[in-house]
C-alpha cells in the first residue's frame, strides 16, 4: 500500500545535523561542491537530480531501505564539501560500504562546464551508516 504517500514529510529547520534525523532510521544524505560558485536555484537542482537517482538506486537494490525511508516522511540533509576529490572520495567509500550513491555530473548549459561533477546522493541508508560518511561535513 501507499501509505508513505499520506505521511508529513520532514521540513524541520534545525542547524544541528544529529537533531535532524535522531528520530529517523534511515535518511538521505546531499552533498555539494562549494568550490564552483553555483547559484541557490543550480544548487538546488543538482541536489534534485541526486536525490532522485540515488532514491531510484535504494528502490531498486536496497528495498528494504528504500520502503522504510518513504514510510518514515523521507529525511533528507544538505551539506557541502570543498572540492571535487571530496566529493570523490565519498563516493569511493559508500561504494565500499555499499550504500546508494549517485554522482551528478552537469550538462552544462548555464553555470558550470559539461561534465562538471557538482554533487553526489548518498543513501537513502540507516543513520548510523550514512553518518560514518558524512558526520564531520557542514550543513549547506
């Protein structure tokens, strides 16, 4: 049944990454590149397409995840790395662990070159195993 489709999803503003998803078990975690200069709306996007295609992943390979993250209200957490190795350097380790990983790469027709890596998608995951990845990152 679709009872996730029915459920508040998670708006919470709170600036401290543990008190966003301590009442969650699996979450979704964003992660952009600051290094690139892009605007909030181009940001926003490659955040969209990573999530969107790392959820797809989860729904596909990792069900069990996937179908608790969308009964749970779908947490997400924007944060930010420097550069690109960073960026590269998650995804090398979630690949490791697994989890769902997406890396967006541009098809750049307004603010970045074609084939600029800008973000990467990580889980929908348990918290505990996305944290290992990303606890030390800063909000967006």
């Amino acid at each position: 049944m679709l009872s996730w489709l029915y459920r508040p999803l998670n708006t919470v503003v709170v600036r401290r990454v543990a008190l966003l998803t301590e009442n969650f078990e699996i979450k979704q975690v964003l992660v952009v590149r600051t290094d690139l200069g892009m605007g909030r709306g181009k940001m926003a996007v490659q955040c969209s397409h990573a999530a969107v295609s790392s959820a797809e992943l989860a729904r596909t390979r990792f069900r069990d995840w996937y179908d608790q993250w969308m009964s749970e209200g779908q947490a997400k957490i924007a944060l930010k790395v420097k550069d690109e190795d960073q960026l590269l350097e998650l995804e090398k380790r979630a690949r490791g662990i697994p989890i769902p990983s997406y890396i967006v790469r541009d098809m750049g027709l307004t603010q970045v070159p074609t084939g600029t890596i800008t973000c990467i998608g990580l889980g929908p995951a348990p918290v505990t195993t996305v944290d290992t990845l990303t606890g030390k990152l800063r909000l967006l």
